[in-house]
C-alpha cells in the first residue's frame, strides 16, 4: 500500500514557521500546527444603532401642533360657528393628528438627540390625545363632566390650564436664545394658556376667545417654523427668515478676526 501523500497534502501538513504575536520578531517552530482556517463572508442586514440616521422629525411635530391649534382656536373664538361650538369636530385630529403623530415626532426627536423638541412634542401630543379622547362618547368623561356642576369643572378645567401654563413658560424659557420665530411661537402659546386659563377660571369668556386670538396666531407660527425646516435653496428659491439674532459662534469668529 501507499502510504505517499500528495504534494498539496504534504505541504499541508508540513511544519509552520509563525512569528510571535505578528510582531516581525524570530519565527517560532509549531510542527504540524493545523493551517489557519479560510476566511467566511460576514453580512450584515442593519446598520448597528448607533449608525442609523433619522430625518428632522421637528417638521412633523410643528405642522401637526399648527394645523390643529388654528383649528381649534378659530372654534373657540367663535370664527363663523359661534363661540364655543364645532369643538367636537376637532375630536378625531386632536387623537390622530395633533396627537399620535405628534407624539411620534417627539420619540423621533429624542432619538436624534433633541432632548428641548423631543420633551415638547411628546408632552404636547399626549395632551392633545388626551383632550380628543375625553370628547369620545363612552370612555366616561363626558358622563363625569355631566355631573358635576359648571362651577367645578370650570374650576377643574382651570386647575389643568395653570399646570400647563408653568411648562409652557419653562419651554418659553429654553428658548430665549433661539431664533425668533420659534419665540414668537412659545411666546404666543403662553399667552393662549395663560388667557385661556385665566378665562375659564373666571367664567368669563372675553378672556377665552382673547386666549383664542393667541392661540390662533401661535398655530400659523407654528406653521411658518415648519415651513422655515421644508423649503430651503435645495427645493425652494431661498430660504424663509427665521431671525437668527444671537449665534455666540459667530461672535466668538469675529472677534477673532479682529484680534
């Protein structure tokens, strides 16, 4: 019998000459140390996490809050259906709209890193949700409310618009360094709130509508912000003024060049 190898295979199997830890030093002898395996093909299906990319989810959340807010403003002031009426119309977009997707531009905030819009869009859409959903025959809020005598639920009602009023005036103040529509946009949603609040608190209703007038222009800024985040000289003729009136980066680069 033949017991010869081949030459592949005794080559295969002949003593290997590896140098230590691939650092170029004398080789060390391994006799008949096993060769080392091929190499496999890796694919990969996803980006890891850390890579993966989200768009600018700020445009959601300011068109969805804007739509539904004139809406609802120009109902409460009374524009063409009276004061007060057509509210139950808003009840679907307020859970759908001004809700769920605002909600959802929040969480897409967060994961882009945008603690300030991710905080306001999510607080914002479920208090919207919330609001929608009260308006829902059968859930119990309705029936609760029917109980109750107008002087508490305004009282009540009152109670949640101060709590609202304080976020939104924190909100305000994360934003003094911004530019000035979104300013004018946390500007005029504390004065909607605040109103609103004062209104219902009292009983008198001047004061709402004089909230809604607020909350009104509030809606078409919101409107104009995410305006101002679509249409830029890739897709538009220029780019809409937001009024960028403090940038410490610039100032820090002009004093520079006058040094």
């Amino acid at each position: 019998m033949n017991n010869s190898l081949s030459p592949a295979q005794s080559s295969a199997h002949e003593p290997k000459d590896y140098a230590p830890n691939g650092l170029g030093g004398p080789p060390i002898h391994y006799p008949n140390y096993p060769p080392a395996p091929a190499p496999q093909e890796i694919r990969i299906l996803a980006p890891p996490v850390q890579f993966r990319r989200f768009g600018n989810a700020a445009a959601l959340g300011l068109i969805t809050f804007g739509i539904c807010t004139v809406q609802q403003s120009m109902m409460t002031a009374g524009m063409s259906v009276g004061y007060g009426h057509g509210t139950r119309a808003m009840t679907a977009q307020s859970i759908a709209v001004a809700g769920v997707a605002q909600f959802a531009a929040g969480l897409w905030q967060i994961a882009n890193g945008d603690t300030f819009e991710g905080a306001a869009f999510t607080s914002f859409g479920a208090s919207w949700f919330a609001k929608g959903l009260a308006q829902v025959p059968g859930i119990g809020v309705l029936e609760y409310q029917a109980t109750e005598t107008p002087e508490l639920a305004r009282k009540q009602n009152g109670i949640v618009g101060l709590a609202w009023g304080i976020w939104v005036g924190i909100l305000l103040a994360g934003n003094v360094k911004s530019h000035i529509a979104n300013i004018i946009l946390f500007g005029t949603l504390n004065l909607q709130i605040d109103f609103e609040c004062a209104g219902t608190w009292t009983g008198d209703k001047r004061i709402t509508k004089a909230g809604a007038w607020f909350g009104f222009f509030c809606g078409l800024s919101a409107m104009y912000n995410a305006a101002a985040i679509l249409l830029n000289e890739e897709n538009f003729w220029f780019n809409l003024p937001v009024g960028n009136w403090y940038n410490p980066q610039i100032i820090d680069d002009e004093e520079e060049c006058a040094v």
